[in-house]
C-alpha cells in the first residue's frame, strides 16, 4: 500500500495540465520539480534512516506526502508548486528506502518482492494519471480539489504503515555506513544504468505522443500510444526481476529488456504509423523490465541493507540528474532538425549505452566495501 502511493505525486499532474492556470514556463516548471526533488532528496535517505530507522522515516514522509497533497488547492500557484516540491522530497526519500528495506526484511525473496513493489509502483501511477480527469468533473470542475483528494490515499498508506514503528531504533553506528561508494566501479555502473534507463523512459514520456501526432495521428491515437505503454510497462516491472532471480541471470535480462526497447524505437523512427500499439507494447515491456531491475540491482549486488540504502542514494540521486537530460536533449535536436530522427537516434543511442552499462552492472558479485 505505501508502494502504491509513491508516484501518486507525479502521476496525477500531466492530465489536467492544461487545465491549470498556469503559464507555459510554469507547466513546464511543474513537471520538472518532481524529477529535480527525486534527485536532490535521494541523498538525503541514509543519514535519515541512520538516525530514526527506516520504518520510521518511511512513515514522516508518508505523513509528508499527505500533507502536500492536501496543500496544493489552497493559494493559486503558490500551494500548488509547494505541495508538489513537499511531495516531491517525501517521494524521493521513500524511494531510496525500499530497497534497503526489501534487502533487510525479504534477503530470499528479493526478485519477488521487487516484482511487486515495482508493479505497486506502476499501478499506483496508472490509477492517479487515470482517474484525476474524471475527478475533476464529479468535483464540479475543481481541478485543485481533484489534485488534493489523493491526500486519502496518502493518509490510508500512513495508517497501515503505522505498525511497522515496533521495529527497534539503529544502533549508534553501523557497520558499514561509512563505505565510500563514490570509489567503486561496480557502484558508477548501477548508477549509470539507473540514470540512462530514466534518461530513455522520461525521453518518451516527453515526447511519444507529440511524435506520433506530427506523424498525423489523432490526438486520441497519440495517446493511446502512450497509454499503452504506460499500461504494458507493468508487465515488464513484474516478469524482469522474477526472470533475473530464478534464472540467476541478470544480464540476459538487460538483453533482453534492451532488444525490446531497440525493436521498439526502430519502429517508430521507420515505420511509426504500421503497428503503433506493438511498437508502444516492446517500449513499455523494456522500460518497465530496466526499471524494476535497477531497483533490483540496487539490494541483490550490496553485501546488507547499509549499502544497499547508500547505493539506492547515489543512484538515483545522481541518476535522475542524467535523466533529466533525455527529454532536454531529445527537445533540443526536434526543434534544430525540425523532425523527429535526430531525436529517435538519439534514444536508441541511450539505449546502447544502457545496455552496455546494464550488462556491467548486472555481472555476479556484490559491493563489500
């Protein structure tokens, strides 16, 4: 249930954006700030959970979380970038927790619990990106009251996490927590792959169905492209992690995920209009695969739960600063080029690049020091 919640955030803000009043600056700033909170907040994880314990910081942000949902509709655009940057460090700090968490309570199960929790993840999204709009109109219009009423959810997640506090305090120090993570090439390698695996996924979300819509599709079409993506996605955040674990090779999955995506991205750049929901099914399947087996990666490849939370802080905390650069740079080639190969060579590069980094990662071995 806490894992459903995590993307709520995000989620719920593109379907009614056009709804808001808001500048073009400010839309596009709205949309950035959750990206920019999951990367600054990241780092913030592991002294927080050294000090009051992971259960325990998972339930301030939850309670966080609910709190800037809920202020988002009172002052016009103030609350609105507010509650969002609230709910935007809440959700990056839980992000990093879960897999120290998943490392320290299921060690045996890590590849199912990761399926799960990365599937909670993705339905979580779907749920919020789908329902808003009609909640805009049972809600009289209210899109900020729509926006604000996820704060239920976020508040049902704190009471069914509120057991979990009978889990001891840490200890005073540690063993482990000082490990100097930025000194391993094995630690660089998880952090690449997180961050050009993102880079990809942001890159079209941004842009697939502006692609397809210059391409002539129906702004319906185009978004059921992109739906269809989102939607599949699900099943590859569930069947990568399963496959990795009981086949125990994590690689052949980076391969495999990594074709899907490159079959994908080829159909779009030479043949866009033909199969458009088989391109976006290979699309959503890859990205949704990668990103449950970072996530994967991040518990399975350190020795215990301390670094385990350290590794999941530096990549994604550094990742999503990569990230942030695939839907800039896929924008800036569109807009030199005035079409859309550029752009798409430029995505199948990042995923000729994840693919190298992923299968580095992937390697057997864990990050002892």
């Amino acid at each position: 249930m806490l894992a459903l919640n995590l993307r709520i955030a995000v989620a719920e803000v593109p379907p009614v954006l056009r709804d808001l009043s808001l500048s073009d600056f400010e839309r596009s700033l709205l949309v950035a700030v959750p990206v920019v909170c999951f990367s600054l907040a990241a780092f913030a994880g592991p002294p927080l959970s050294a000090r009051l314990g992971e259960e325990r910081v998972l339930l301030a942000m939850c309670a966080a979380l609910c709190a800037g949902l809920a202020l988002r509709p009172w002052w016009p655009n103030l609350s609105l970038f507010a509650g969002t940057v609230l709910c935007g460090l809440a959700v990056a700090v839980m992000n990093v927790m879960m897999p120290s968490v998943l490392r320290r309570r299921f060690p045996k199960h890590l590849g199912q619990m990761t399926a799960a929790y990365t599937m909670a993840l993705s339905i979580g999204a779907a749920l919020a990106a789908g329902l808003t709009v009609p909640l805009v109109g049972a809600l009289g219009g209210s899109v900020p009251l729509a926006l604000a009423i996820w704060a239920v959810a976020a508040g049902v997640a704190f009471a069914v996490w509120l057991p979990q506090l009978r889990h001891p305090l840490p200890g005073a120090h540690t063993a482990g927590g000082d490990i100097g993570l930025l000194r391993d090439f094995r630690a660089w390698q998880i952090t690449l792959f997180f961050g050009l695996q993102s880079a990809l996924y942001y890159s079209l979300l941004s842009w697939l169905p502006t692609i397809y819509r210059d391409h002539g599709s129906s702004p319906v079409a185009a978004g059921a492209v992109l739906a269809v993506m989102s939607a599949v996605g699900i099943a590859g955040n569930f069947a990568a992690p399963l496959l990795a674990q009981r086949t125990s090779n994590a690689q052949a999955v980076v391969v495999g995920c990594s074709v899907l995506i490159l079959i994908g991205l080829a159909g779009v750049l030479f043949a866009p209009t033909a199969l458009p929901l088989v391109w976006a099914t290979l699309l959503g399947i890859g990205t949704g695969g990668t990103f449950s087996l970072t996530l994967l990666l991040m518990a399975s490849r350190a020795h215990d739960e301390v670094i385990a939370r350290r590794l999941s802080s530096m990549a994604q905390g550094i990742g999503y600063m990569i990230s942030a650069l695939g839907p800039l740079v896929a924008g800036l080639l569109h807009s030199i080029s005035g079409g859309w190969t550029l752009a798409i060579l430029a995505m199948i590069a990042i995923c000729l690049a994840q693919l190298g980094a992923g299968l580095a990662a992937a390697r057997p071995g864990a990050i002892a020091r």
